[in-house]
C-alpha cells in the first residue's frame, strides 16, 4: 500500500522489515485501532502458528499512537524491549511480534508559512491573464530598458505604481472581489522591477533556501524542511528575465551558448541558475540565503547544532592555528559554521578569503575576499580557486580561508597548511571524517602530480589537524557529529581519534531527533603541547558524558 498524506492529520505508516513466511506482507497505513495477530478477523493478520490469534492492539487517539499486548503467549517487544503495558510509540519504533518485524513511521503535515496573504491561494488564470495585460502594456507607459534595476529609485516605484494603476483602470469590471487589488499590483511591481515571485521569499528571514524548477514549481526550505509554495511565474520568459536581472550586474550572462551560470545577490545569497536545453522542464533557479546578520558562536548553540564545550574546543583550536577542515554534505551548513569559528581567528593576523562565490562575512578588519571568475564567452580568462590559492601565498597571508576545497586546490592548500601557514581551514562534501581523508586524497590525485599513495596520505596526516563532520538530519536540525583529530599514520593508513561526537537515542513525539553530545575523553595532542608549554588548558572539556535520559 502507498503511503498517503492526509491533509492537516497525521499518519501512521507500518512498514514489515521482513517476511518470514513468503507471505507478501505489505506496508499498512493505520488509519484507527487495529488488532495484531494469526486470526482472521485481525486488521493485521500475521500468520505464524508461534503468534496468539490476537495477540496485540494498536491504538490511535488524539493523544498519539499506543500498543498493547493482549496476554500473548510469546510477548510483544519495542526496540527490543518485551512490554508489559500499554505504552506510547514513536517515530521510528520497531515493534516484534516474532517471527515478525515491523517500522514505524509517523508522517505530519508541514505547513508553509505565508509571507502575504496572496501566496496561499492558486494564482488562478484570471490573475495571470491580468498580469500578462499589464505587462504587455506596461512599456508603452515607461521605459523600463533604460532602467538600472541595481539602483530602484522610489521615484521609479512610484512611476511604475502608477503605469499599473493607469492600465489596471481600464480592467476594472474584470477585477473581482476575490481577487486582492493591493497584492495584484505589488506582485506587477515586483515582477517590473523586482525579482518577481521571490521577492516575498527573500525577505522571509524563516526561508533559507528557494529551489524554481520551473515556472509553475518553487520550492522554499523553511526550518530545515521543504515545503511546495502556491507561488508561481507567468511564465517561463519571465523566469529567464528575472535570471538575467541577476546576473547582468556582474557582468555574467546565460543564454543557450553559455546555459549555466553562478551568481550571488546584493546581499550575498549565492544564485545557481541552469536553463534549456539542459534544463529540460523549464529554467531552473536555486537561491542559497544567507542570514543578513552572520551567525555568532551563540546562535549556533542554540541552535543545538553544537555544545558550549564543543565551541571552547573550537575557539581553542583556531586561536593555537589548527588547520581545520569542515566537513559535511550539501545543505549541511558548512559554510555557516566556517564563518562562525573563522570569527575566532584574532583581529591582528592578516587572513585572505578564497570562494568560487563570495559569501564568508568575518569580523576582522584585516580581511582580503578573493573571488574565482568564469570563463568569457571564447573559454579564456578563467581564475580558479587553484590559480587564487598559489597567489594568496604571495601576499603574506597569515591564515587562508577556501570556502570549499573540491578539486586540485586541495594540493596546493596542503602544501600551504605544511609549509608556515597553520590555522587555515576549508570545507569539504564527505559524510564522516573517514570519507573526508579519502576525498582529499582523490582531489590531491586531480591535480595531475601523479604522487603515490603514501606520499599524499602523509602530507594530509601532517597539514590537517582537525576535521569537524556536520549532518543534516532527517527533521530538518544542522549538528556536528564528530570533531575528529588526525593523529598520524600506522602501516599506511592515516589515524585519528574522536574527540566530540553526537549520540542519538532515537526520535520524540514531533519526529524530532533525540540524542546528547559528549567528549569521548581523549585528549588531543596539541593540548599536552599547550600545557607542556605552561598554557592553561581545562580538561574537563573532554570528559565523557552519560546519557541525560537515563
């Protein structure tokens, strides 16, 4: 059976981790109270002679989920636990009624919030066809070619306000009581000199990222999740105009020679646009935001993405000039955490930042942003991060900040991290610390050096001090997962022990993660060097913890 989402409830989906007889059990959605057992007459009918003929009941009530063993012969277990009562199940229990097994997931209705009051109904035609008459008449009122839409004036708006109003007149008797003339001519608005649809998105400060796959389709992530907004384009020529307002101010451009393009806004939120042909559904937009305040170590915290503990570690770590590496998946929320611990680095050292789209916004005031540059439309002229690293190393840089390592720079930043430039850091994509080291070995390989093996493990062993994995879990929370540190190398294998790791217990009631953060008791290294040095250093850091639950 399919799983369904019902609207505004919350659904209970039972799906069988196994088949013991070949029976051809199927997922279930339960919908209400269901008996569990071999007889006939069950909602769920397991069929083993080692089952009661009703052996277990499952409750639904608006209170939750519920189970409760009706004095089987065998038992029934949760998360391998035999129960003895009726007890309250959660996402992702696993309930045995041996020989069967069975996963419980609870799905609820994410709603997306509405910045106006527009959004959360269907642009019907009626709104499109009004949109479109007003802006196939709207030139004839003013000029907006010659407009420089990096500098809107609010002479302009007030122009342009008015040219729609001008032309909405003679609609008058189409325009409904259903529909809202205010947000109509706002929308117009946005769409004549604006970013159209996602103006609205854009000064959401919930909204983190805005995917468009095409003109009838944007996606928004809102606290982690991904919601489908009732926004939509008028079209796909207007989709394609709003990607050229973007990218024209940096003198960029896209078209079907040069189909792919990356950009940032004025306030730095990083723009990937792709159009046809290789977009095959329609112009595609993704809009990386980024908060108008950079987020401080606090905000992290209380994010719950990291402990204090984890951040005295980090703030250590950076001030005695580890060279750490960020590691974590796309959407992770790497490049956040790099300008948060990157704040650490102290006002008086000379720190160049390397990005392929300038995003990191430090504090110090001795900062140089180094951006890479595209190639023109003859394939010349190209800067990459690699070419900006090997520079960077001729201006008397005392840390270098990449924003992500992903290919043959990697070489080059190791070689500066070994050769008097400690306490630089980068990101990385890898899903653990392990896969981090192997991934910098393969971008190591793609700067053509042909080096063996060895030869590049150990340079990784002696220039990477630290590696911070970062995850994104399932119900939309950013944590750090490991703070790993790279000990050396032992029979050709390069070695590392965790210092900070995250346990999870399981999930809530809400679907949220469950789990605690705690040191593993393992000192690292450079410590016992602080503290052989005569440097204070507070080792209860780095004591294990119990679990808090227990």
């Amino acid at each position: 059976m399919e799983h369904k989402k019902l609207n505004n409830t919350v659904t209970y989906k039972l799906t069988p981790l196994n088949d013991p007889n070949n029976l051809g059990v199927q997922p279930r959605i339960i919908t209400s109270s269901a008996f569990m057992g071999r007889d006939d007459s069950c909602e769920i009918v397991l069929s083993d002679k080692n089952i009661s003929r009703k052996h277990a009941k499952i409750e639904i009530t608006n209170d939750g989920i519920f189970i409760e063993d009706l004095q089987s012969s065998n038992g029934t277990k949760v998360n391998g636990k035999k129960i003895e009562a009726k007890i309250t199940l959660t996402n992702g229990d696993i309930i045995s009624i041996k020989p069967f097994e069975f996963k419980l997931e609870i799905f609820r209705p994410v709603v997306a919030h509405a910045p106006t009051s527009i959004q959360n109904v269907e642009i019907s035609d009626k709104v499109i066809e009004l949109k479109k008459y007003v802006h196939e008449l709207l030139p004839t009122e003013i000029d907006l070619k010659r407009v420089d839409f990096g500098e809107n004036s609010e002479d302009l708006r007030k122009k342009t306000e008015s040219a729609i109003d001008k032309i909405l007149s003679a609609k008058k008797n189409e325009i409904t009581s259903d529909i809202s003339i205010n947000e109509l001519k706002k929308e117009i608005l946005d769409e004549a000199l604006g970013l159209g649809p996602l103006e609205d998105f854009l000064a959401d400060s919930e909204i983190s990222e805005i995917m468009i796959n095409n003109k009838d389709q944007i996606y928004v992530e809102k606290k982690g999740k991904l919601v489908l907004s009732r926004k939509k384009f008028i079209s796909e020529a207007q989709v394609k105009a709003i990607i050229e307002r973007i990218v024209a101010p940096l003198g960029r451009r896209i078209d079907e020679s040069t189909p792919l393009v990356d950009a940032r806004l004025k306030d730095g939120s990083r723009v990937n646009a792709i159009i046809p042909p290789l977009a095959l559904k329609g112009c595609s937009v993704t809009i990386r935001k980024f908060s108008k305040k950079p987020f401080t170590i606090d905000n992290i915290i209380s994010f719950g993405t990291m402990t204090k503990e984890m951040a005295d570690f980090l703030e250590l770590s950076v001030k005695n000039r580890q060279n750490i590496v960020i590691s974590g998946g796309t959407g992770s929320g790497k490049t956040t955490l790099l300008n948060v611990i990157s704040s650490f680095i102290p006002d008086d050292e000379r720190i160049v930042t390397i990005e392929d789209a300038a995003e990191l916004k430090l504090p110090q005031d001795h900062v140089v942003s180094l951006e890479t540059r595209p190639p023109n439309i003859e394939g010349k002229g190209a800067i990459t991060i690699r070419d900006l690293v090997k520079n960077s190393l001729r201006m008397r840089p005392d840390r270098i900040v990449v924003g992500e390592c992903r290919g043959s720079e990697a070489l080059d930043m190791l070689q500066a991290m070994n050769t008097g430039h400690d306490g630089s850091l980068t990101t990385g994509h890898a899903n653990t610390p392990r896969d981090m080291l192997a991934r910098l070995e393969t971008m190591v390989l793609m700067a053509g050096m042909d080096l063996p093996s060895r030869a590049i493990r150990e340079q990784i062993s002696s220039a990477v001090s630290l590696i911070v994995q970062q995850s994104r879990f399932p119900d939309g929370s950013r944590k750090i997962t490991h703070i790993t540190e790279i000990t050396g190398m032992e029979n050709n294998v390069i070695t590392m022990q965790d210092i900070f790791i995250f346990k999870q217990t399981g999930f809530d009631s809400n679907g949220k993660i469950k789990g605690y953060y705690t040191a593993t008791g393992c000192v690292p290294k450079f410590v016992d060097d602080l503290r052989n040095r005569g440097i204070q250093v507070n080792l209860k850091l780095f004591e294990e913890k119990p679990n808090p639950e227990k």
